[in-house]
C-alpha cells in the first residue's frame, strides 16, 4: 500500500488555515454587525430592510451551520447575509465565508468565480484607500490575504497551476501579514515539491526557515525540507530529524505530520514494525484528521505484513467503522472481506458482503466486484453452485477484457469442482460469441484452453482433429508452440512415439521468441517419449537438457523427479537418492515437490525401487 504524502501535508495546511479562519469569524461578530447595521440604516428607501437583530440572528444561524460543517445550509445563509448589506464589512465576510462552504461541499469552480470577482472589486477599493488608518479597510485587506490563499489553493485543485502559483507568489511579494506569507511560502514550496521541482521546493522552505519572523512556520519548514531529503542521499540525516520532530515536547502540528512521512518511508523500505509504530503514533495524537484514515489502512498493511493477521484485521475493521464516508471504504471492506476469507471466517465475510449489497451498487462495475466476492467466498465455503451462479451473473453485467476475465474465473471454477464436461460446453460457447464479436485473440485463448483440457481428459479422437485444423489456420500464429505440445501429447496418447518426437523437434522450440516455459515442456515430453520406450540413457539425456538449458522451476522439477525415476528403474539407487535431493534445493513447486519426497523416501528405505524391471541398458553414473 502507497500514499500521496505530499498532497496529505497540503490538504492539512490548507485545513489548518480555514479552520483557523473559522476562530477569527466569532470575535469579529459586533464589530461587523454594527458596521453593517449602519449601512442598511442608510439604504433602501423603498424596501424595508432587516434590522440588526435579524442580521445578527441570520449570522449566529450561518455561524452555527458552518461550525456543524452543513455545507450547503450555511453557504444559503451568507448569501443571504451578502445580499443585504451590500459594500459592508459583513457583505465582505459573508462572500468569503460562502466562498468556503462551497468548496467544502466539493463546489470549487463556484467558489473560486466567487472569491475572484470579490478580490477584484476590494482590490480596486484597498488601492485607493488610506487603510492603515481605517479599521474596516484594515479588517478587509486582512480578509482579502486569506481569500488570496484559498484562490490559490482552489486553483491548484482545479489544475490551473499558473494561478495558484502566480496568487501565492503576489502573498509572498505583496506587504502582508507574516502569517499569510508564512503560509503561502509553504504552500508553493509544497506545490514544487508535488510537481517533482525539488531545488525550488527546498529554496521556498529554505526562505520560511531564514526568516526570523515566520518562526510559527518553522516546524512545517523542516518537515517539508526533512521530507525532501528522504529519498537522497541524505536520507539518514532526514530521518533523524523528523525522530526529533515526533518525539519533541510539547507536541506540535508538525508531530504527527512528521509521523506520518517516516511510516510512509518505512513502509516502502518494507520496516514494517518501524512502519506500524509511526502510523500508530499519528493513530494515538488523533490531530490531522485527514491522515487518520490513512494511518489506520497503513497500520492494518504493516500488521498483516508482519503476520500479526487476527490484529491486522482488527485494525482494518476499526477503519471501517470509523470512515464509512472515506473514499477508500469500499476498496478496504472488499480487502477486509478477503483476510476474513483466508482466516476461515466465512461468516463475518458473508456478513459484510450482506452489508455491501444493502448499501447498493452505482454503476454495473461495482456490482460486478461484489459479485466476484461472492464467488470467491462461495469456493472458500465450499458451495460450488453459489461461485458458479455469481460469476455468470456478473459475466452478463460485463463487457470486454472484464468479461474474458471473468470467464476464465469461471473455467478455472467449473475444473476446480471437477465439471470439466461443463466446461468443455461452456468453451464451445465462448469460443463462438468471441469469434462473432471480433475477439480473435480471445477465442484463440479459449481454443488452446479447450484442447489442453481435451488432452488432460485423454479424449484424443475429439482432439486430433482441432489440433490439425487449428495449425493449417495459424501457421505463424505466436501460441503455436503451445498446440504443438498439446499435438505431441495427442501423438503419445495415441501411441504415436516417433511423430511425437518429430512435433517436438519442429523449428519453433528453436526460437528467440519462444517462451522458456514451452521449450522446458517439449524437452520434457522428447524424454518421455524415450521413457515410455524404455530408453532410460536417451530419457535422462532429454530430461537433463530441461535442468540444463531452462529456467521454469516446475519443469526443471519434474525433469529430474523423471530422470531419478530413470535411475531408479535401472538400479542405481544412489544416483536417484542424489538428483532427488539436488531437485529438492531448486525449490520446485509445491505439487512436484511432494512428488520428489515420496520418491526419495522410498529409494532410501528400500535402496530398490518398485519401479524396477527388468533392465535393458544402465545409465552412466552421476
């Protein structure tokens, strides 16, 4: 699992602002009413306007809606507010406190026209005003910076890098207040570093640090610039000092943001003890809500990476119930869905794929994901008709790539259960509807699949002929190597040993371009065909030209299970017992290695073999 830590340390930055923001709205609440109040006293002759203690009834209800963080309400409310005393104070704080409504409630190009159109008029009025000796003037340039910031931020949210840059570098230029230089310092430093602009990155962290004055910035400077070093050579010295940062007192709000970047890094170190720690610690300080989703996913990966699965499940489960609106939450329960499947608890499995398809599906792609689940627990409960049932229900919801995926899900189930005559059906079906469609590599897929299952069912007489009409029609194709070997397998079982072999000597086994998988399988079968003739010196030579010239671990294993069986036959025990124990160190997958150990046990145990009998010729010695 990875994470957009930079974006993370802009979205905290720019919260911290506008909730900041939110503490300057209350102590302001007299002064602006009066302003206001004065101004509609002089408005209007015509409509009766609201009186103050209307106004201020109206502004304690916005004020109220906006701390419940009811977005849509409270941005009625200071529209309201704006519109009836316009050129006021009030009007003022109204529009920008609108404007940041809006873009909570995901609005952000009606709040950008909002606040732009409002800087451009108040902008015109601060020019030509005295403002150091006006206090409302005063109030409203010190608005007119936080609009700015939120201009920038929301601009580069829209994309429009050119503006959110050009906004933050008018606040850092422009005589403002050092908190809002402070501020848009960081963000553009934070911009730069999100576009890959390092050097630029670290020189705007590098002016907040220099800057006496923006001491209130330096924690967020030093982790921005710590952050930056993570991934070069100064690595270690950066780790230490985000530590210093984590574990300074008191705690700061570059803690936890500090915390964070060192999981993050741990993580992608795969330090997952160091990892879980960190994200445990932004867990237990609970100060960056946006982070904190993050931190409990996190902590549930480097859990379950450290096999510590029952807390690793406990941990994700508290995710889910503590975000059920996070964006992420749907993903997490299908993930949380699979550790309760691999745990065997079926159960609880089921029990949230019910609450999955309670809360509904928005398009047929979600109720396709559910329905995979479905199947999946349904072969892991061992109900074989509901994984079939789900899968072609979501098979008639898909279109495309997902549904030759999710027929080969459902071959794969249909074999798993041992209904390979309905498979063979089913194929017969799919390859028809892929031809039709167009599909010609997908029908050519589930061709080779048809005749590979034909052959493990030893149904040679309907194979052979598919064999022969599908290599007159693809003479070049690329797979062709593959319905060679399914051929050479046809000729063996058929009893055809000399044709076999002359399949398996064809050009293609030669080529570059043929894969290390299809050249191990040919000279496997080649040895077989020596072995079912009893030519045990040829076989092992076949067999030992798999371990020497190939690299598939699954062939290369069973090579030399088949050359140990060779020796075996012949007698030489000793020279079975070795290449069985030489097998085992290439690590084999896990079918053949079993098939190698229950070999070399009884050649130790027996030193004969049942395998023996009468001999034709001896191997020469390992």
């Amino acid at each position: 699992m990875r994470f957009d830590s930079i974006r993370f340390s802009q979205l905290c930055v720019s919260g911290a602002v506008w909730h900041r923001l939110g503490a300057v709205f209350i102590p302001v609440l007299v002064f602006v009413i009066a302003i206001s109040a004065e101004l509609c006293g002089q408005e209007n002759s015509t409509n009766t306007p609201p009186t103050r203690e209307e106004l201020q009834s109206r502004y304690e209800k916005a004020s109220k809606l906006y701390a419940e963080r009811k977005w849509h309400d409270a941005a009625e409310e200071f529209r309201w507010l704006s519109s009836q005393s316009p050129g006021s104070l009030l009007a003022s704080y109204s529009v920008v406190y609108e404007a940041e409504c809006l873009a909570e409630d995901g609005e952000n190009e009606r709040a950008l026209t909002l606040l732009s159109n409002w800087l451009q008029g108040v902008s015109e009025r601060l020019a030509s005003a005295d403002v150091a000796n006006d206090a409302t003037l005063s109030a409203e340039q010190q608005l007119a910076e936080r609009a700015r910031l939120r201009v920038a931020d929301l601009a580069h949210r829209q994309g429009n890098a050119e503006l959110s840059t050009a906004t933050y570098q008018v606040l850092i230029q422009a005589n403002n207040s050092a908190d809002t230089r402070g501020r848009a310092l960081l963000a553009l430093a934070r911009f730069y570093q999100s576009q890959g602009g390092a050097a630029k990155a670290a020189d705007h962290f590098g002016q907040v640090l220099a800057s006496p004055d923006l001491a209130a910035f330096h924690d967020a400077a030093k982790l921005g610039a710590y952050t930056l070093q993570l991934g070069g050579e100064n690595a270690e010295a950066a780790i230490k000092g985000l530590q210093d940062i984590v574990d300074a007192t008191p705690v700061t709000a570059s803690t936890s943001a500090a915390a964070f970047q060192l999981a993050q890094y741990f993580y992608a170190k795969a330090q997952y003890d160091s990892a879980q720690t960190m994200y445990d610690k932004v867990i237990a300080l609970g100060s960056e809500h946006t982070a904190l989703p993050y931190a409990y996913l996190g902590s549930a990966n480097a859990l379950y990476q450290l096999s510590k699965k029952d807390e690793a499940r406990a941990r994700l489960q508290e995710y889910l119930e503590k975000y059920p609106t996070d964006s992420n939450w749907t993903k997490q329960a299908y993930q949380f869905i699979r550790w309760q499947l691999a745990a065997g608890q079926i159960d609880i499995a089921q029990q949230w794929l019910d609450r999955l398809h309670d809360i509904g599906f928005a398009t047929n792609e979600e109720e396709i994901e559910w329905l995979r689940t479905k199947s999946f627990c349904g072969r892991i409960a061992k109900q074989p008709q509901v994984a079939t049932d789900a899968l072609r229900s979501a098979i008639l919801l898909a279109e495309g790539n997902t549904a030759f995926e999710l027929r080969k899900e459902l071959l794969a189930v249909m074999l798993e259960n041992g209904d390979a005559a309905g498979a063979d059906s089913e194929l017969v079906v799919w390859i028809e509807q892929c031809r039709t469609a167009g599909a010609g590599d997908q029908a050519v897929f589930f061709e080779i699949k048809r005749m590979e299952y034909l052959a493990q069912r030893r149904e040679w007489g309907t194979l052979a002929p598919l064999v022969e009409s599908w290599l007159a029609q693809n003479a070049t194709h690329p797979q062709r190597p593959d319905v060679l070997l399914v051929r050479a397998q046809c000729e063996i079982g058929t009893v055809r040993i000399d044709d076999a072999r002359v399949t398996l000597n064809d050009e293609v086994f030669k080529s570059d371009a043929t894969l290390d998988r299809q050249k191990a399988q040919a000279m496997w079968l080649t040895g077989e065909t020596y072995f079912l003739q009893k030519d045990y010196v040829a076989a092992v030579a076949a067999y030992s030209a798999v371990v020497q010239k190939c690299q598939d671990a699954k062939w290369r294993g069973l090579a030399m299970l088949q050359a140990g069986k060779c020796y075996e036959i012949v007698g030489q025990s000793q020279d079975a017992i070795q290449l069985y124990e030489e097998a085992l160190k290439l690590s084999p997958v896990e079918s053949v290695k079993k098939q190698i150990e229950v070999r070399l046990n009884e050649a130790k145990q027996t030193r004969t073999s049942s395998l023996t009998p009468a001999s034709r010729n001896t191997i020469p010695s390992r």
